[in-house]
C-alpha cells in the first residue's frame, strides 16, 4: 500500500538508494523505495560488479586447472570442457539469491515501503508512482533523494545498432562464447571482460582511443598489465578511432584508423562496447523542478544537495567517480546529516577501487600525475612482488606496489598495487590514506607472514631506510 505521504522518497533501489532508504527507515522516518528494474540491487548486482566477477571466477580457475603442473598436480588432460549454460545458470542463481535476500531485509521494516515501478516529480514536493503490475499514484515528500545509477553509452559510430553489436549489459547474458570478439573501449570493464573472454577461447581485440589502457590509472602499473594483455594473446590497439561497424554474412567488420595509418579492416563475431557510461535522468520529470543537471549529471553541492534545498541525489546520477561503494559511502554520510547527525562526506582523494584484471589492479588515493597537477612535493615507495613469498607460493609473483607519500611528513596519499589478491589489500589502504597515517607507522605495524599486506611494511621501511642513507 502506497501512503499519500512520506517524509522521504528515495529513487533507485542501487548501492545508494538502497542503504539511505534503510537507514532512514531505522531512525524511524516513512520512507518510500522506488525501483525501475526487476528487483533491489541496481546496475552492480544485475549488469556490473557481480555478474563480470562472476564470470571472472569461472576464468580463474580454468587458468589455475591450466596450471596445474606448475603446483606439482599432473591431470589427465589439460582439455576442460567449458559449459557455458552452466556458468550463465550459476550467475543467474547467485543474481536471484542476492536479490531475494535484499528484498527480505528490506520489508522487515516497518517505515520504508518499497515499490517496484517508476517515479516522476510533479515538483519538488510531490511524486507520482506508477507501480509495475498498478496504477499511478500521486504522493507528497518532505525531501527527496535521487540514486538512479547510470546506463551504458552508445557512441555515435556508424553500425552501432547492429544486432552483433552488444553492450556491457547485453555480453552477460550472451548464449555463447564468441569465437571472436572485438572490444570497443579499454577502460575497466573493456579490461576486466577482454581477459576473461581470452581466458574462456575467444579471439580478443581491445580497441582504445587513448595512447594506453586504464588512462585514470597509475602508468606504470597500468603499461605493465598491457603487456601482460598482450603476452596472452589479447590484440591490444591503442590510438585508436572507429569509423564503422558494418554486418557482413554472419559476422561484421570493424573499421579503424589508428596512429594515422590507412583505415584498416577486421572481421569479428560480435562488438563489445565499453565507451562509458551516462546518468539515468529520463522520464524522472526533473524539469517540473529547480534541479539542474549537465551530459555528466545531476549538479550537486558538497553535500549533495541539488538546486531544490529538499532534493539530493549521489552515486552514479551525478557523474564521476561511478563505483557502488562510492555511492554507499555517499549515501551512508547523508542519512546522517539529513538526520541532523553531522558527518563528513566523503571526498574523492581518499576513494578505493579495484580493476578485477589478472591480476588485480588497485589504486586508493591520488596517482603521480594527480599529485603532479596539484604542485605537491612527493616520492614513491616500491616493492616489486617476485621478492614476496605469498605471492611466489600462489604462483602469482608479477607486478609492484607503489605508495606515494610526501616528502615533508611522510604522509601517504598513494596506494597502487598489481597483483592477484590486490583487491583485498585495498581496504588498509583506504584507511590508511583516510588517517594520513605515516610511513614510520605503517613501517611499525605487524603484517602477518606470509601475506601480501607484508608488502606494505617492506616498501615502507624500504623508502626510509633510502631516506636516511641519502
């Protein structure tokens, strides 16, 4: 049942609208959750984050099968069969399982209503909700947030509607696996799924507009996974510029000129295109209000407030940076502070993330060309993981750590590592950045042996011992 009014309504039911809507609910405000799609969980649960891991798990372990001689395990063959509706079956399950449980916790309480449906400002007060399987319903709000994520970009190339032509929502639920596949966009989706294609027998060709893959992350790290990339068999095109996707019997050829040489042609099965992602605002009536929004998103202020002072919105509606714990750490911070429990919100210098490639790249903090535009004084600590002993019992001992600390208090505002398990490293990163913790004291704290986080300690007690003897 739909009240005629609530204190707040909160649209998107993601990795943002979600937590506000049930902290909100907790404290005991009447809190209406509308959801566009099939259930709670938003673009990570259904067509990002979860899905790709998943796949990503099926890859890793057919490689660990592949390497199974190196760990002293002799199988009789080393011909695995993919079943490939089992993987799709399996990623369906885990979908279908997250989603139930979300809805379950959810509806146990009692002040937050959750609608399945769209919404549409009629102004800054009042809604109308028009459930999926119901009428519309007109409602009035106190205040408002807005959390409706983002959608995949379609470029404007010649072709890009043809059947063949599949975005990063549309290649998860692919019945197949491509005997060929060309990937339009190497950031890190184009990454993540370019190697897990490989991996799975697929014929790769990753397509990049930029002199480089990954162009937001630390170079050096991000050069040394290329090569990687291209080591494995993935065909790796930077400088790159599409002219045309044209269908041809059934499959399509690609068009590009790249480096300024003639336009070349390549035949592929199916397009993968990775161009970006922009903000889901159509049909939410945000011209019936004061809300004022650009090609990057919905404007807000430091607390994310919009142009109408009782309309917020965060996560991915408002542009870059666009990660689902970005936007729960966004969320988090406003239902305090809209509950007159004072906050800060979090700023993108201490932010997180983590590139599932293989291995895993991840990055807390500014890289050197960010510390380098804003003119501060820094120097890099490294450690180079083929000396580190976890990572050369996991066979994984490729890659580097860099920590980035100023050169005056020794502050870290850097953390970058390339490594199988980085992923799991990032969370003391993040801290340690958020607390500006020293490189004397993450020098002094005890890693346990033999673990990755080890490294940490080592590339620190490293840089001060240069330090010293310079």
């Amino acid at each position: 049942m739909i009240l005629d009014k609530y204190d707040y309504l909160v649209i998107g039911g993601g990795p943002g609208g979600t937590p506000v809507a049930s902290a909100l609910a907790q404290a005991g405000k009447q809190v209406l959750l509308v959801e566009k799609g099939a259930g709670l969980g938003g673009t990570c649960l259904f067509e990002g984050c979860i899905p790709s891991k998943i796949f990503r798990e099926s890859a890793r372990r057919l490689r660990e099968l592949r390497e199974s001689d190196d760990f002293g395990l002799c199988l009789p063959s080393r011909d695995v069969h993919i079943d490939w509706s089992a993987i799709q079956e399996r990623k369906q399950s885990i979908l279908h399982l997250r989603s139930i449980g979300a809805m379950q916790r959810i509806r146990q309480n009692p002040s937050l209503d959750v609608v399945l449906g769209s919404a549409m400002f009629l102004n800054s007060t009042h809604a109308r909700i028009t459930p999926v399987s119901d009428g519309p319903v007109d409602i009035e709000f106190r205040e408002a947030v807005i959390a409706t994520g983002s959608q995949p970009v379609r470029p404007p190339i010649r072709g890009v509607d043809n059947p063949h032509v599949l975005d990063s929502g549309q290649i998860l639920d692919i019945n197949h696996i491509p005997k060929r596949l060309a990937i339009i966009g190497a950031g890190p989706i184009g990454v993540e799924l370019s190697q897990i294609f490989n991996t799975f027998g697929s014929e790769v060709t990753l397509y990049e507009a930029g002199p480089r893959i990954l162009s937001p992350v630390d170079q050096d790290l991000a050069e040394y996974l290329q090569q990687k990339m291209s080591d494995d068999g993935i065909e790796v095109i930077t400088n790159c510029h599409i002219k045309c996707i044209s269908r041809t019997g059934s499959g399509v050829f690609v068009e590009y000129l790249s480096n300024g040489n003639p336009s070349a042609h390549r035949y592929t099965d199916t397009v993968l295109l990775v161009t970006g992602r922009q903000p889901n605002t159509e049909g939410l009536g945000l011209e019936n209000t004061a809300v004022k929004q650009t090609p990057h998103g919905i404007q807000v202020n430091s607390h994310l407030q919009t142009n109408e002072s009782n309309i917020f919105a965060l996560g991915d509606v408002i542009g870059q940076p666009m990660f689902a714990h970005w936007a729960t750490a966004q969320a988090l911070a406003l239902a305090k502070n809209l509950l007159n429990q004072p906050s800060p919100f979090p700023v993108t210098e201490n932010n997180t993330a983590v590139i599932f490639s293989e291995p895993e790249l991840g990055m807390a903090g500014l890289t050197e060309t960010q510390a380098q535009s804003r003119d501060i004084d820094y120097a890099v600590a490294r450690y180079h993981f083929k000396q580190d002993a976890r990572a050369q019992i996991a066979n994984q001992a490729r890659g580097q750590l860099k920590i980035l600390y100023t050169r005056d208090k020794h502050r870290i505002i850097g953390l970058h590592a390339l490594v199988e398990g980085a992923g799991d490293l990032m969370g003391e990163a993040a801290l340690a950045i958020a607390q500006g913790t020293t490189l004397e004291e993450l020098a002094s704290a005890i890693h346990p042996h033999p673990t990755l986080t080890e490294s940490f300690a080592a590339a620190a007690r490293a840089a001060l011992q240069e330090n010293s003897s310079g």
